[in-house]
C-alpha cells in the first residue's frame, strides 16, 4: 500500500503527574520504545518526541517529565521542560489514573486555551468498569472529552488518534516519514540503560545516574555495533552498589540494556559500561548540561 503523503500535523503535549503512564501512551503511539519506562517516578528527565502518521496526518506527542515539586535544579529543569510542552501544541492529552491526578496542572491546561482531552490510564488493572465512574463525574463538566485507556495494552490508542485528527492543522510533515523520534539512536541507547538502572536498583540511587554513551559506531563489513557507556552517579556507596558483588549488578543491567538495543536498533550489540561518581550532579548547572539537559525555552 502506498503511504498517503502528509498534509497535516498535529503536535499533541501529553502531560500528568508521574507514573500515570505518559511515556507507555507515547511509544504505543511511535510504535517502539522511544522514552522509557519504569514503576519509579521521574524516569522521564526530558521533552521527547514520539511521531506516527495516520490517514494523511502527522501525529508529534511531546513526552514530558511528570509533574511535581522541584527538589532540585534537575527537578527544576524537569519543571520547565512540562510547562514549554504546551507552547505550540495543538492539543494537550492530560493523562490520569485512578489514583494519580492534579489540580495544578489541571489549571495550567485551562489556562493554557489550548484543547484537551482528559484520558483515563490503566482501566486493564481496575476490577471493574464501574470505578470509572466517579471519576469521569469529576472531570465531566471540565472536559469535552474523556477517554479511558490501557496505554500497556494498546486499548483505545487507536480512538485516541482518530480524536485528535480533528486538531490537526495543515501543514508539511514535521519529521521524515519513518522517523518515530526526535532522539537521535545513540540518546535513546543511553535512556535505556538508564531505564535498566531505574528497574534494578532501589530507592534514589538510580535518581541520581546519568548515562553518557561516549562510543557509538558500526563495524565495518559486519552489522554489530559496539557501544561504550559511561554511567554516572553521585556517591561512591553508590558506584559499589551499582557495580554489585563481582560486577554482578552491572552485568545483569548491561545484559537488559543490550537485549532493548538490539531491537531498538535492529543489530547485534557489543555494550561496555563503565561506572564513574560526579558528587551531588543533580545541583550543579554545568554538569546538568554536561549530562544532555539543556534547556530549551
Ligand atoms: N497496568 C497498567 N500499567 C501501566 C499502563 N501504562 C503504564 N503503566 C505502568 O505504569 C508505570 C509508569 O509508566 P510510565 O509510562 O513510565 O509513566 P510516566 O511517568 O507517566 O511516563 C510503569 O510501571 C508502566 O508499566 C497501563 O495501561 N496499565
Ligand atoms: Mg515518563
């Protein structure tokens, strides 16, 4: 079939308080894993960019750092990345769950004028269907739209997108056809290392890594692409950890990272990782920059 050429963009921000699922919603829109995922809040650092077309239209939703109160000057940067969403957006999709919801953000979207659409996350873990209820009475007279959704299972994905073509808006394509990301291949490599970090590790050690991947580059004549990363962290209790008895830890987050890698880039993958301290990164500004945090208001 022969791809309808594109004639009208929509750019969707997609925001909520963290671990409502922002960030599963954007890779079952691009269709692969292009920001991770973890049960942790703040997995998300910065503003990432998942695109898929439908019908003639190109879909951009603006993955976000979850909303909440800045800790620190990473938080702060976090903060702003949310807030800069909404600039330019044709739409905003203002991600809840049954538990995790906010008025301060829902005023920010009102203030906003932009449109919105309340969508309801996780409906695949309630018991029953009737525990919507009370909560689209809630949002009923603030939201046209309300849409409940399983972003793991892909339930209401496709409903979703036929939704928002109405805020669609004429115009070329932003991004190539085929690209599902702003990213490029050797940022994403480094977000889902540190996703395995998040998943492995307890508690605020992984809060406080960074991942630098500081070799990226395919061998000739073969289709393996080696990978150097160095991963940062704030104490020197925590480089033991990370590292693990015998190097054990650090070879069980390498050997996670590198399965996501291979499929992400589609070849084999020869990873090494290496641990280094940078004390107390999170609150200080030229490190924050160093680590790819640049701000982009
Ligand atoms: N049961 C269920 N879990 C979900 C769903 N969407 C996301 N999650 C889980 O919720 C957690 C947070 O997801 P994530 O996308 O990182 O949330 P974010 O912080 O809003 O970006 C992860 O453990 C996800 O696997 C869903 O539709 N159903
Ligand atoms: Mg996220």
């Amino acid at each position: 079939m022969k791809k309808q050429k594109i004639t009208k963009t929509a750019v969707v921000a997609v925001v909520g308080r963290p671990n409502v699922g922002k960030s599963t919603l954007a890779n079952a829109f691009a269709g692969e894993k292009v920001t991770i995922v973890s049960p942790k809040p703040q997995t998300t650092r910065t503003r990432v960019y998942a695109v898929t077309s439908r019908a003639g239209i190109q879909f951009v939703f603006v993955d976000t750092p979850g909303f909440h109160t800045p800790k620190n000057r990473l938080d702060e940067y976090m903060e702003g990345a949310v807030k800069s969403s909404f600039g330019g957006a044709d739409a905003v999709l203002y991600i809840i769950d049954r538990d995790r919801q906010d008025d301060e953000l829902e005023r920010l979207i009102r203030d906003s004028a932009i449109p919105a659409i309340l969508v309801i996350n996780k409906i695949d873990a309630l018991e029953s269907k009737a525990e919507l209820l009370p909560v689209i009475e809630r949002y009923s007279a603030a939201f046209e739209h309300i849409v409940p959704i399983s972003a793991q299972k892909g339930d209401g994905v496709e409903g979703l997108l036929e939704l928002l073509s109405s805020y669609a808006k004429d115009g070329e394509a932003l991004f190539p056809e085929g690209m599902t990301t702003d990213q490029s291949d050797s940022a994403v490599v480094g977000e889902l290392i540190r996703e395995k970090l998040l998943i492995c590790l307890n508690q605020e050690i992984p809060h406080g890594t960074a991942v630098e991947i500081t070799k990226f580059s395919e061998r000739i004549d073969t289709e393996i692409i080696d990978v150097e990363a160095t991963i940062y962290c704030e104490r020197q209790s925590h480089k033991r950890i990370i590292i693990g008895k015998n190097g054990a830890a650090l070879k069980r987050v390498g050997e996670m990272a590198r399965r996501d890698i291979e499929r992400f880039m589609g070849a084999k993958v020869f990873l090494q990782t290496w641990v280094k301290v940078k004390e107390d990164w999170r609150d200080r500004p030229g490190l924050i920059k160093e680590f790819g945090y640049v701000s982009d208001r």
